[in-house]
C-alpha cells in the first residue's frame, strides 16, 4: 500500500434523517494542521472529530468538508419552539448575568523585586486590563 500524504477523498452515505458527505484534501506539510468545516448542526462534534482525525493521521495538511442535506420529513424538520420553556432559559440567563457583575475575584501576586518602582510599574501594566477594578499594595512581615 501506498502512503501518502497528497490526496482527495469523498465519501457519501444516505441515512433516514438525511444525507450526508464527506469530503477530504490532504497535502504534505510538516506538522499535522487541520481545516474543518462542519454545518452548523454539527460545530458540537468538532472536538471530538479533531481526536478522531487525529488517531489515524500523524503529519499533513488536512481539509475536510461535511456538508448535511436533510432528507424530507425527517424528525428534526418539524420541530417546534417552545415559547414558555425559552422565555424561562432567557430569565435564567439574565438572572445568571446580572450574579456575574457581583462576583468578586481576589488573588495574591509576588513581586521578585519589592521596590516601590517596582510595584508601580505592576501597577500601571495591570490596569490595562478593564476587568481589574482594584489593585493595591500589601507589605510588611512575612
């Protein structure tokens, strides 16, 4: 058997839901590096088709294609919202946002050096980030 890393495959398979088509490129390349494009149905699969790829494939560029064409009145094309059970998800999800704006984070950092320059040039770097609102200087006996 031929090994390889340039090469093109296709594959298609038709189930009761409907569809679907693989479609894979491959080109030398030093390091494994993937490019994958799945439907948005499947983006939740993409991890755990990364590992899978992964376990045969050891160098290469890859470029690997699904595409999903739902066969007619398959189960999912009827579905349905239901308002009461989102408008309680949405509530939930405000509710939970409005606890994330009362969380407060506290954690101890070390300086190497424990010049007043030193903490100040921490000091000024640090709050750059907009997530920290406070910051000050602790010191005195260890």
């Amino acid at each position: 058997m031929i090994r390889s890393m340039t090469g093109f495959a296709r594959v298609e398979r038709q189930y009761e839901f409907g569809r679907l088509s693989w479609e894979m490129r491959s080109v030398n390349h030093r390091y494994l590096e993937f490019g994958l494009r799945l439907p948005e149905e499947f983006r939740p699969l993409e991890a755990d088709i990364r590992t899978a790829l992964g376990q045969y494939l050891s160098r290469g560029k890859i470029d690997a294609s699904l595409r999903f064409h739902e066969a007619a009145g398959a189960a999912g094309s009827g579905l349905e919202l239901n308002l009461p059970l989102a408008r309680e998800l949405l509530s939930v999800q405000a509710d939970l946002a409005k606890l994330a704006e009362h969380i407060t984070v506290f954690t101890e950092i070390t300086l190497n050096d424990h010049r007043r320059e030193d903490f100040i040039k921490f000091e000024t770097e640090i709050r750059r980030y907009d997530a920290v609102q406070e910051c000050h200087l602790v010191s005195g006996g260890y």
